[in-house]
C-alpha cells in the first residue's frame, strides 16, 4: 500500500517518526512536506496530499498540524476525500470500518508518538464493513458529485 504523509510545522516532528516507523512496517511512503521546521501554511500541504489520492500516486494518506483539525477541513473540500481526525484508536477504527475514510488526520501537539503509530496501524489495517455503510458512503459520494 503506498501512504502519502503531510504536515505544516506543528506536525513536522510526528511526520518525520511515522515516515521511519511506516517504512520499517515494509509501507511506501510519499513525503508531500512539508520539509522544515520553519512555519508554513497546513491549507499548501493537505491539497497536494489531496491531489496525490484523486490522481491515485497514493491510496491512503496522513496529514499532520497541531490539532488534526485544520488539515480535516482543507482535506475534506476536495472531491472523493473522507477525512477523519482521530485522537483514540477506536476513532480510527471506526473511520476505517463504518465510513472508509481514505485520509486519517491527526494532531501533532495532543499525541505522542507511540500513540499516533498505533492510531495510524489501526486506519491502515483496518478494512471497509461495506454492507449498510456502503449505502452511507455512496451518499457522500453523490454529494461530492
């Protein structure tokens, strides 16, 4: 599976761990930015994450600020993107199983790193229910259109 990774500067440190810790778990992983430390703008990095899913470089991504919540609103304007901020395992869980999320985002400043990994683990291991959700998402879908 080949994941997508952004963040802006509050979310800089935890990319940089997920992108070794998803590497060692045998993922692909394409690094959207941003690359330093210094301040940017999240809005820049989660539509070229975005772009990377709807032009299918990428099938699932991550993307990082300070709260999760930033990046979960630019991420979600763009056509075929279900972005769900998760701050508990069960979120993640629960984005993946009952509305397929395709982009987990997550905050920089409220999570530590163990606890991030694992989140992130649980929406990549975790597969679509279908069945009465699918109905749910394909709502969406229409409303994206």
């Amino acid at each position: 599976m080949k994941i997508g990774l952004g963040s802006d500067h509050a979310g800089f440190d935890l990319k940089e761990f997920l992108k070794v810790a998803l590497k060692d778990e045998g993922y692909d992983v394409v690094d959207y930015g941003t690359m330093v430390k210094k301040s940017v703008d999240y809005p820049d990095f989660a539509e070229k994450l975005a772009k990377g899913i709807q032009g299918k470089e990428i099938e699932i991504g991550i993307l990082i600020c300070g709260t999760g919540i930033g990046m979960s609103i630019i991420a979600n304007k763009f056509k075929g993107i279900r972005a769900a901020r998760c701050c508990t395992i069960q979120d993640a869980f629960l984005a993946r199983q009952h509305n397929n999320a395709n982009v987990l985002t997550l905050g920089g400043r409220l999570l530590g790193n163990e606890l991030a990994f694992e989140i992130t683990k649980t929406f990549l291991e975790t597969p679509f229910l279908k069945g009465r959700h699918l109905r749910r998402v394909n709502k969406i879908k229409k409303i994206d259109r």
